[in-house]
C-alpha cells in the first residue's frame, strides 16, 4: 500500500476544496447565530436569552454529527470513501442553500426556529461523515512519512471556510449596521450553491484509497459499527479526550468571543470583530500546513503539546482585553490565538486517523470526532455564555478552557498510532507504537 506525492497532492487538494466548502456552510451558520438568528429566529427582551437560544441550535448540529458518522462512516467503509464525502457534501449545500431561504420568526411565528432547527440538524448530519471521510482521502493516499503534512490539506479547510465566511460578514457589515439584519444575512447561504457545484466536480475525479481498496480485499466487515464498538472502543474514547481544543476551544475563540465582543456591557463594533476574525482566519490558513509539516519533522504528538499550551497562553489575554476595547490589541491577539490552535488541529487528523486500523476505520474516526465534537464544540459557546450570567467573570470561561486543555494533552499522551505500510491482515497491530513511529 504504497502512495506518490502526485497522487497525494490530489486527494489532498480534493480534501481542501471539500472541506472548505463544508466549512464555510458551517460558520456561516455560526457567524449568523452570533450576531443575527437570536433577534430575528428568537425574539426575547432579554438579549443574552435570545442569543443562548440562537447558540442552542448551533449545537443541534453537534449533536447529531454522531449519527451522521455512524451513516456516512458505515457508506465509507462498506462502499468506499469518495461515495460518502459526495453525498455529505450535496447534503450541506442544500440545507444551507434553505436556511438562505427561510422566512423568520416575525413572518410565520414558532415555525421558523422549528425549520431552522431542522435545517441545522441536516447540516449536523452532512458534517457528521465529511471530516473523517476527507481526512481518510488525504491522509491514506499519503506516503507514511509524509501523512500529517498530507492530513493538514483536509485541516487547512477550516480556516478556509472560516476566512470565506466571516470574510463575505465583515464585508456585508460595510454596507450598514441594518443591512445584514434586513435581509443581508441571507446572501452567503445563497451563495453556496455556486460552491457546491466546484466542490462536487473536484471530489467526484478522485480515486479511491490504497488502503480501502486493500481491506476490501481482504476482512470486509459486514457490520462496521458493531466492529468499531468492540475492537475500537478505547481509542474511540481517547480520541474523544483529544478534540476540547481543537473543536471547542476553537469555537469560544470564534463564535462565542463575537457573541461576548459585540454584546453588552463591551458592545464592540461588529465590524472590528469580523475584520479581526477574518484577518485571524487568513493567518491561520498561511501557517496550518507548515505546522502539519512540522508534526512529519518534530512528531505530530509533540506539535498537538505545543498548540495546547500556547492556545492557554493566547486565549487568555485575547478574552481580557475585549473589554478595553483597543482594537490594534484585539487584532494582535486574535490572530494568535489562531495561530496556536494551529498547532491542536493541524496535526489532528493525522493522529485521529492513525489511532485507528484500516477496518471500520471510518466509522471509528467519524464516531469519536462526531462525539467529541458534540461534547466540546456543541456546547462551549452555549455553556460559557451560562457560565458568564451565572458568575458575570469571563474568569469562569478561562478556567474551563485550561481544563479543556489538560484533558486534551492527557488523552494526545496516551492516543496509539498505527502504521499504514503494514500489511492489512491479522498481524497488523504488531506494527504499531504510541508516538506514530513505524516499527521495524
């Protein structure tokens, strides 16, 4: 099962443009539920209500991700990646096309937030198979020494989508302080649907796996769930462990830190916000795959340590000095926030991917990192937002991000890697260690 750096670079570029797609439909949503969806989806006097409302179905879609892991992963395993990361991808576009679409809570009451609710949910469930599938497409047509680099394609997707999403907000937001509110916020769910059609075109030319055409020569599993639960359980677990950082630390620097911005008492100007995130975004999409470069040279564990405490270090004075309201400050340090959390998701998937062995691989990875997602990333915007009218510090929310960060370094240590130069037979767990060393 060897791989070329030609066909490397394919799946990988694949891989980007895929994710970047998903991505973007995703954090629009995110970026629209920050500073929209709460006013016009769910109308309360109090606006801290309204927008703990708006996050509560930003969350819907984390909770559902499991389920479409479990779907999509069974697609992947049984039928083959690029099957899977085809139909996730036409699922997202056209769920986000209709959130653009729907009326709001002033037009037909109660039954818009349901539509919108539901809405969230098919985008929860696209999402749910596309990140293990991209990440198994760049990262199994990776040569063995070269596969975090590889794996960093589907990871330089998120700051991608990032940058296009909260790229075409900041833009929007210069043509007036009511022009998203009336009608602007539809535009970039629209625009997705040009998108779709690149992204569907791109992914849909490459070929499969070498390590999927490899299994399906050999042990196919009729029952890949039922394989991945019983042979992968504790893997599955610590891969769960790895993700508070890189999935939910990522959307308290993102989502949750407009929300805190913008709203009372800092009230900082939307505009500086999105400008800021949108810089952050395109900072963290020039450093994602020289860090993932850097995992193949240093280790993609030792990486994941360095991005953890650095993001400790960063989001700490980045949430302290939003207050102050000094806009060169805020830039600076949203900027480095990015750039170390860069280095917690840079090397993810690599290290998510090589936790696991070739069967039922993709319903294992989807399955932790579907899980983990709704754990950490579903709920950290909702639960500091909480944890700010409970206790009025942002103190409280610092805490709980360095605990994340602990938890994350202590599952990184423990995470097994697997090679892919083994042969996929019975004896293939003899060539394996716990730092993603292949055996000799």
């Amino acid at each position: 099962m060897t791989s070329s750096h030609s066909t490397a670079r394919r799946a990988g570029f694949a891989a980007f443009v895929g994710t970047t797609i998903e991505w973007y439909d995703f954090y629009i949503y995110a970026t629209a539920a920050a500073l929209v969806f709460g006013p016009l989806f769910f109308p309360s006097d109090d606006p801290l209500a309204s927008t703990a409302a708006a996050f509560a179905t930003f969350a819907i879609a984390f909770l559902v991700r499991p389920l479409g892991g479990i779907i999509f992963g069974h697609i992947g395993d049984k039928l083959g990646r690029r099957v899977s990361l085809v139909i996730t991808l036409l699922l997202m576009g056209i769920a986000t096309v209709l959130v653009g679409c729907l009326p709001t809570y002033e037009n037909v009451g109660m039954l818009a937030p349901i539509l919108l609710i539901l809405l969230r949910a098919l985008q929860g469930l696209a999402v749910g198979g596309e990140w293990g599938g991209a990440v198994l497409m760049s990262v199994e047509h990776a040569p063995e020494k070269s596969k975090t680099f590889y794996g960093g394609f589907t990871q330089l997707g998120n700051p991608a989508g990032a940058l296009l999403a909260s790229g075409i907000f900041a833009l929007m937001s210069r043509a007036g302080d009511d022009f998203i509110m009336n009608g602007g916020w539809r535009i970039p769910f629209l625009l997705s649907i040009v998108l779709i059609g690149v992204g569907f075109w791109v992914r849909y030319r490459v070929e499969e796996t070498p390590v999927f055409e490899a299994k399906v020569e050999g042990r196919k599993q009729s029952m890949p769930l039922a394989f991945a639960l019983r042979a992968n359980w504790k893997p599955i677990l610590l891969g769960i462990g790895l993700l508070p950082i890189s999935t939910g630390g990522y959307y308290l620097a993102t989502t949750f830190a407009t929300a805190y911005a913008t709203g009372a008492p800092i009230e900082l100007s939307e505009q500086v916000i999105l400008d800021a995130m949108t810089i952050a975004s395109f900072i963290e999409f020039l450093v994602t795959l020289p860090v993932a470069w850097l995992g193949d040279k240093w280790g993609r564990k030792n990486v994941m340590y360095i991005g953890l405490v650095t993001s400790v270090l960063t989001f700490v004075p980045f949430m302290l000095v939003l207050p102050g309201r000094v806009e060169p400050l805020i830039f600076l340090l949203a900027a480095l926030v990015r750039v170390a959390m860069s280095a917690t998701y840079a090397p993810l998937a690599t290290i998510l991917a090589q936790m696991f062995r070739p069967q039922a691989r993709y319903t294992s990875i989807a399955l932790a990192y579907g899980v983990g997602a709704a754990i950490w990333a579903g709920f950290s915007p909702w639960f500091a937002t909480q944890l700010i009218a409970w206790t009025g510090s942002i103190w409280s929310v610092l805490a709980m991000f360095t605990g994340m960060a602990v938890l994350a370094g202590i599952c990184t240590k423990l995470a097994p890697q697997h090679s892919d130069e083994a042969p996929v037979t019975a004896s293939y767990s003899a060539r394996t260690d716990t730092t993603g060393t292949r055996l000799s």
